[in-house]
C-alpha cells in the first residue's frame, strides 16, 4: 500500500472500537457509543468478501508522496466515482459499497464529499451485512441533520427495526445514536423503550436499544415520552445479562436525575446487585472480571445511580453497609495483580463507594473507614491518587461524624504542602487544611499556610490569602493575633491581597474596643520598614487616623512622628491611597492640635492644591478650608470617631466564592464545610453586647442592622402563601421525598446540604444569638440550563407567625446553570413554638414548571444558650423543677448505634452545655441551658440515661413551661 494511503489517525478515531473480550467493551466513556453489533466487530477492515481486502479497497494508485500528489490523486479518485455514479450502467451491491467506502475514506482524511448521500442511503435497503453496514456508517459521519434526505433514512431505519434481524437492528440502533438529531428523537423516541422492553429481544439489541435512548435523552429529553415503560426498564437491574445491566444502569441514572419518583424502585434492586457482585467469587462473573474485579465498570455505574438518592430504608440500608464495608475491606488486601489495570479498577470502585458514603453522610464508622482508608492514599507514589485523596477529605471535613479523624492526617498535609511537586496537588493540600481547619488547630493552619504562600503558584495566591483571611477572623481567640496574622498576610502578599480583606481588618478593629489599641501600635511599627506595600499603608493610614491617639503617649510615636512616618510614603502611593492619607491627616487636626500647622502647609502646598486629579485637589482644598474656619467643636463633630460597622455577609467569603468560579458551588460546599460548634470547637456564640462595641458574632450575622423587608407579599389567613400568577394547578407542593429526615439531621447542626435532586441543592448555614439568628440559604442549579422566574417562599401557619418572625431578601429570578444564588433570612423567637416553616421554591427549567417544598430547620433549641452548672446547683434546680408539667420523660429504642462520642456531640450540638462529672452514674448524660425568646428566658435541664443491654434510652426534660419541655423532649428523642 503506497505510503500516502495508509490509514490515518483521524479515520481510526471516527471509527467504532472493537468490543472487549469479556463484553465490557460494549461501552464507550459513559456508555452512550455503541461498539458491539450481534458479537460482529466493527472496524476498518470491514467483513466483506475474501477476495476483497483493505488494500484493494483503498489502493488509489501510486502517489501521494506530497500534499500536492495526493490532492490530485483524489481528484481523480473523485472524479472517478462521480462517473461511475453517473454512468448508464447500473452498479450492483458490491461496487456501489466499494465507492461509497472509497468517499467515507476520504472525508475522514479532510477532504470535503458532496455526492454520494444518495448510493449511501440506497445500501439501507441492501440484505446483505456488510453493504447495511457502510451505508450506515456514511450516513452517520457524513448526512446532515437537515438533510432532505433524512425522511428516507427514517423509513430505511423504521424498516430494519420492524425487521427484528438483530443485526440490522443494531445498525440501526447505533445510526441513530451517532446521529442522536432532535429529528431522530422525533422520529424514535416513543419506538425504542417497546424494543427495549419487549420479551423476545435479544440482549445485544437491548444493550444497543438502552444506550440509544439514553443517547437522545441527553440530547432531547423533552421528546422521550415517560410512561409505563418506565417501571419494566428498572427490573432490567435483574436481567441475567450484566452487559444489559450495565447499560441500563447508566439510562436509568441519567432518567433518576430529573425524576426521581419514577425510578425510587431502583434503589433497592440496585443494591441487590451490588450485593450479588461484590460478594461473588472472581470465577462467578468470569466473563467480567477485569484484573481479578468483578464487574468494576457495573459496580460504578450502580453506586453512582445510589447516589442520586437519599439513604435508603433500614432493611435496604442494613445490606448497602455490608456491601459498602466489603468493599472497603477488599481494598485493605493485598494486590492481586502488579498491573496497573488492576489497581485502576479497584480503586475506582473505590473512591465511588466512597462518594456514596460522603453523599448519605449517615453512617459515622463507614465515614471514619472512609477517611482512613484515604488517609492510605496521601503518600502513594501514584500522582492521581494523591490528589484524589485530598479532594474527597475535602468534602469529608464537612461531616460531623468525620472531621475529627480527617484532623488526625494534618501533618501529612502540611508535609504535601512542602513537599509535593505537583501543583494541583499542593492546591488541593490547602483546600483541605481550609477544610479541617477549626479552633483548635486555627493557629497551625494559618501559620503553615502563610508559609506556604511566600512560594506558592501566583496562579493560587490570591485564594490563598482570601482563605487565610477567613480562617484568621473566623477563629480568633485573641484578635491581636488576626491583626498580626493580616498584616503578615499583607507583607507576604500584598499584591493578591484584595480590598475586601484590607476592608474587613479595618472593620474588625473598629467593632473591638480591646484591639485598637493594639492595633496602632503593630501598624505603626510595621510602617517603618524601608519598603511597604501599599496596602498596609491603607490599613496604616485608615487606623492610625482613627486610633493614634491610643499611642500618641509614647516618644516612639508621638503625633508627630506618625504625620512623618505616613507623610514619607504619600509619593510613592497610587491616587486613592493619596486621597485615603488625606483624610488621615484631617484626622489628625482633629486628635492633635499641635501638628495641625504642618498639615496645613503640606495642604496648602502646590502639589495638593493645583494637583491634576479633581479628587485629590478637591480633598485637599476642603480640608484646608475645614481645619481653618472650623471651631474646635465642629472639628470634634465632623472627624469624630467612625461607628461600628453593621455586618450582613463576610465581604471576604462572597470574594472567595467569586474566585471559586459559580460551576464549583462554593456556597453549597462552605455550607457543608460548616460544620456545629460543640463538634468542631468553632466560635461560640457571644452574648449580647452595646451597641457601640457589638460582639464578632453580631457583626458576623449583622443582627444590629435594620431589618430588610420582607420578601413577597404576607401570609393569608389561611397560612399559605398563594402565588396567584403560579403556572401549576397547585402553587405549594407537597414535602419532597425525605425532607423530614433531612429536617431532623439540622436539630443538631446548623450547617450543610438540605436539600438535593437532579437539577437543585440547597445549602444552610445559620448562626443563633439568644432569640436572634440569621440563615443563609443557597441555591444551587446543578444543571448547564438556565432557571426562570425563580421565586423562594417561606411559608408560616397563622400560630407560627405569632411566635417566630421570619424576614427575607429578594433572590435574582434568575439562576445561570451552574451558578449559586443566596438569600439570607432573618430570625427572631418571640414565644416558643412547635412547627417548622415551609420554604416552597418554584421555577421554570427547560420549559418545565417546578415546584418544590422542604421544611426549613428552625426549632426551639436553636435558641438555646448552654450554661455551666457544678453538681450541687444542678441537682438543687432540678429539685425546684419537680411539678408535674415541668417534667417530660420519654423511653425509647436506640435507633442508632450507642456510641458516647456521638451522644455527647449530639447533645452539644442540641445547645446545652454538657456538664461533666454531674450525674452520679458516670455512664448518663447531663446537660443544662436557657432558651431565650423576645418575651421570656427558660431554664432547661436534661438528662439522658442509656441501657447498653437493652439498646434502650430513658430522657428526662424539665422546664419551666411544659410545652417547651414536650418540644425539646420529642425533638432530642428523634436523635438517638
């Protein structure tokens, strides 16, 4: 064969692959190319007859040696065929397959084809195999979805799925999911789920029938009608053939994503399945055991299909955990191959059980096993590996039951931090040490981090020093500490430090009486090195202005000295930092009379009066004017000392998740990461404090600012909010499958994923102080469409209303695919109360009406502050609590294991304090708290005693007001 003709890459590449030997080749990717026809294979030397070879098929001549030679030879190739079609004489099967062949050979070497859709369309009506076959493939690759000629391809596909030849029938499968047209799903939509359902299919046509669809579900999934076949293709989970399995295990999870209802009994076989897999024999599926693991390709498929579901009924879940703890222990054996084929597949049912388990986040041992067993995974040689690991620690840092043991890995991190040569490997070491990071280890994190950045990628600084800034606020003990951390973070990288960070320093400073102080003093030192950088001026400048008469004392830094030292960096400065001193310096008319003459000439010099920027010159001439005419007392009033800042939103944490990208869903995942403060030693809660100096926490939840106003129109009498424009015959939907159980994990924790389907997540985090506290909701679109008309509402019953008051801010109607939106809600407790708000959420996707409702985690304990009693006041106020209807006792089965750990997290997470050493048997569980609401405080006592033997809980509650004691008492009962 001349050398020009040899076949390239690029026709390789158009062609089909050749199926695998043990039949797990039928699948391409994820499972939608088809591959396999009736066992025949498919490629570039096609089954024709023996006299007819490749060579002689594609042997034009001699030539082709050049570019120019070869575009000749074609020409005349074409010209050719092009007489051929043309001639008087009519071609026979063979010679038209060979021309057609000949174009098809062509095209995929670059060369534009014309003619010859007509001869390829004629060999759809041939009986012979091999003559179908190249009028499909020519059709596939070369015809148009707007082809005139689609009509009679359609009649040609219609006639060869009529036929039930299964061979022609699978040509036909595989044409129409290569097309995969809307024209097609038109045309097949409604035909394809009878063939894959029928009972005297064979199994090759049903692999091929089940991929098809699949394929014009993803390309059309407004045309796949939805209807009784729906229920028949999920017992397909049962067939004998692991080949149809597995493709209708990748349909039926594409399907479960957008309707979850239809498909719920699939959840069960699949486990089924799984079960049956993971615990055969290597010999049992020997036609599909790839390197010593079953069916690893099957086995992936129906974890991830697991996942697109909550944690499953007890006695399903009971034998997923056995299914998921096998696994788990076969990944401890021994290897028993050293190919890397081996390793590949059982590691990637690995890492998916694995996801499944983070996903049910139900589990605590499995979710212990799961990190350990990652754990493993952080000093492999293998690259991907590693970066697997520490992504999926990551997300298993957001679970309470897990976080602890992702701590105890920390100093593996931190050495993968230093050490690793990859850079997407030592970006993903930070986001875990963000993810692990709480109280107790702030202080290592952030040193370690900071270290870091001094030689980190300039491609990840600027997330770096965002997630530094955030970590340093959000758990400081000593603030003194923040502020060195920041300007630190300043001299380190000062030019990836954005305003938001620079921003959030000043106001921190400004809310904290005790800081100020120190404040000055550390800025004021830091100013005087020969080089700073230009945001630590700005910082320097804004609290030096505010905050230098707290040094001005001192020799060291006497007011003069500070106008100096400011002074000698003006030049160097861009404008707004200029303008920026220039408010400093009338400040400093203000808090020191005696330098006011040196301000005033450095003012009233040229270079501030007749300045070329209007802003700078107009400062200057304004201060000038203000600082002369201006009495002491005016001065006083106008420049007096900046209030404290309001807070709504960390301004950092919206610029982190702005950096992030909306396809990550930062604010889902900071949700998750969130996680209960009496579990991970997060900050506390702070008490009330005057409004002059407000606590972190209430500038974190912003609760001292006015109330927004509340977001659509009022509750009717009814309690329901009606939307009257609603496009659904019901505007409120019933409660989504598994909300009550969702709402029940919240008791005890304030943050993470409440809800989540095929097209939204919807994330909480929320803070509570006293009766106040503050939610932040965000939504998810987990799809790449666009959601419309996009309208959240919370939903109160009159009695709800009287006792709990909610006020929201309006969301965008708009939600881009992939992105996030949030909407902050605002709380207070008037009186207690027992019900749950609705939050109903309706919108449009893909031209479908949605509506979906949830209950929103709001519940008395929220608002419970723990308090610290020794043993003498505790039982000396449980005594004074002895009425009657002061006391609930309930006794009840343990429904999950007994674990003290688990308990006592529980309890805190609950709100109250857990009192150590209290109770005279060592084995029971004391706590104690007040619930604070608008009207009143109650004191609460609790105390949980287990029997161990009998798997069984006693739970005493005493109040001062029964109903708050029968609430608490059926919400703590649901949690053990």
């Amino acid at each position: 064969m001349p050398a020009g003709w040899r076949p390239s890459t690029r026709m390789r590449q158009h062609w089909p692959a050749r199926s695998g030997p043990r039949g797990e080749g039928s699948l391409h990717g994820d499972g939608c190319a088809v591959s396999v026809i009736g066992g025949t294979r498919t490629s570039l030397v096609f089954s024709v007859s023996p006299r007819t070879t490749l060579q002689s098929q594609f042997l034009l001549g001699e030539g082709g040696k050049s570019k120019e030679a070869e575009i000749k030879r074609i020409n005349k190739e074409l010209a050719n065929i092009r007489s051929k079609f043309k001639g008087d004489k009519a071609l026979d099967g063979y010679s038209k397959k060979k021309y057609v062949c000949k174009l098809l050979f062509i095209f995929l070497l670059g060369h534009d084809i014309d003619f010859g859709h007509m001869e390829a369309v004629n060999l759809l009506s041939s009986n012979r195999y091999t003559e179908k076959q190249i009028g499909y493939l020519f059709i596939s690759v070369l015809v148009n979805s707007n082809s005139e000629l689609i009509r009679l391809i359609n009649n040609a596909i219609k006639n060869d799925l009529a036929s039930r030849n299964p061979t022609f029938m699978g040509l036909a499968l595989h044409c129409i999911a290569n097309v995969g047209s809307r024209e097609m799903a038109e045309a097949f939509a409604g035909e394809i789920p009878k063939i894959l359902v029928a009972g005297d299919t064979m199994d090759s046509v049903k692999q091929s029938a089940a991929l098809c669809l699949l394929r014009l579900y993803r390309t059309s999934p407004d045309l796949v009608p939805m209807g009784d076949w729906t229920s028949r293709v999920v017992h397909l989970l049962n067939d004998q053939h692991l080949g149809v399995v597995t493709a209708a295990t990748s349909l039926i999870t594409t399907l479960a994503q957008k309707n979850p209802e239809e498909f719920k009994t699939s959840v069960s076989l699949a486990v089924s399945r799984l079960s049956r897999i993971v615990t055969s024999a290597s010999t049992d599926l020997q036609d599909y055991t790839y390197y010593f693991v079953p069916a690893p390709w099957l086995s992936v498929k129906l974890l991830r299909l697991l996942q697109c579901y909550p944690p499953p009924d007890p006695a399903v879940r009971g034998r997923l955990t056995e299914c998921l703890e096998t696994i788990l222990n076969k990944a401890q054996e021994p290897p028993k191959s050293k190919k890397v084929q081996h390793s590949n597949a059982k590691n990637a049912v690995l890492f998916e059980t694995i996801s499944l388990i983070i996903h049910h986040d139900s589990e605590p041992n499995l979710l212990v096993r799961a990190c350990n067993q990652l754990g493993q995974f952080l000093q492999h040689r293998e690259t991907n590996l590693r970066y697997l690991a520490l992504e999926s620690m990551c997300t298993l840092a957001s679970s309470e039951f897990s976080h602890e043991a992702v701590k105890t890995h920390i100093e593996t991190v931190i050495n993968a931090l230093k050490t690793e040569r990859d850079v997407s490997v030592r970006q993903r070491a930070v986001d875990l040490l963000y993810a692990m990071c709480d109280r107790s280890n702030a202080q290592q994190i952030v040193a370690e981090m900071l270290s870091y950045l001094e030689t980190a990628d300039y491609s990840i600084r600027e997330e770096i020093v965002l997630k530094v800034a955030i970590l340093a606020e959000k758990y400081a003990v000593d603030y003194t500490w923040y502020v060195d951390t920041i300007l630190n973070l300043i001299r380190i990288a000062g030019d990836y430090v954005s305003e938001e960070v620079w921003y959030r320093v000043i106001q921190i400073v400004i809310n904290r009486d005790d800081v100020q102080g120190y404040a000055a003093k550390t800025v004021f030192e830091a100013l005087q090195a020969p080089a700073c950088h230009e945001n630590l001026v700005k910082v320097g400048g804004y609290i030096l202005g505010e905050f230098g008469n707290l040094i001005a004392g001192d020799p060291r830094s006497s007011p003069l000295i500070q106008f100096h030292l400011l002074h000698s960096k003006f030049h160097l400065c861009s404008v707004p930092t200029r303008a920026l001193l220039l408010s400093t310096y009338i400040k400093f008319v203000n808090l020191f009379p005696e330098v006011k003459t040196t301000i005033q000439d450095v003012l009233r010099s040229d270079s501030q009066l007749k300045n070329a920027d209007v802003e700078l010159q107009q400062r200057a001439v304004e201060y000038l004017r203000l600082s002369t005419v201006a009495s002491t007392d005016i001065l006083a009033t106008v420049l007096e000392e900046m209030p404290p800042f309001p807070e709504r939103q960390s301004s950092i944490l919206a610029k982190l998740k702005k950096k992030k990208g909306p396809d990550t869903a930062t604010g889902l995942e900071e949700a998750k990461r969130e996680r209960s403060a009496a579990v991970n030693g997060g900050p506390e809660p702070a008490p009330a404090s005057a409004a002059s100096t407000p606590s972190p926490s209430a500038d974190l939840l912003g609760l001292g600012a006015a109330p927004p106003a509340p977001a659509g129109p009022p509750p009717s009498s009814g309690g329901l909010l009606v939307d009257v424009f609603s496009d659904s015959p019901s505007a409120v939907a019933p409660l989504a499958p598994g909300s009550e159980d969702n709402f029940a994990r919240f008791v005890c924790k304030n943050n993470g994923v409440l809800f989540e389907n095929q097209l939204l997540q919807i994330g909480l985090k929320s803070e509570f102080r006293q009766n106040l506290g503050r939610m932040f909701i965000f939504y998810g679109n987990k799809t790449s469409t666009q959601f419309l008309t996009f309208t959240p509402t919370l939903i109160c019953s009159d009695d709800l209303q009287m006792n709990l008051s909610l006020q929201t801010k309006p969301v965008d109607p708009t939600v881009d695919g992939g992105a996030q939106v949030q909407q902050v809600v605002n709380i207070e407790c008037v009186s207690d109360f027992t019900e749950a708000p609705i939050l109903n959420i309706q919108f449009r996707y893909g031209g479908t009406f949605q509506n979906v409702s949830v209950k929103l985690p709001i519940t008395l304990n929220k608002f419970f502050q723990p308090t610290e009693m020794a043993s003498q006041d505790f039982f000396q106020r449980w005594k004074q609590l002895s009425n009657p209807q002061q006391e609930v006792q309930n006794i009840f089965k343990a429904k999950h294991p007994m674990d003290t750990e688990i308990t006592k997290a529980k309890i805190i997470g609950f709100g109250s304090a857990l009192l150590e050493e209290v109770d005279p048997n060592p084995a029971n569980f004391v706590g104690a708290g007040i619930i604070h609401t608008k009207t009143t405080q109650i004191g609460c006592l609790l105390r949980l005693e287990p029997n161990l033997q009998a798997q069984m809980y006693r739970l005493t509650l005493r109040t001062s007001k029964e109903t708050v004691s029968q609430r608490l008492c059926e919400l703590l009962s649901e949690q053990f």
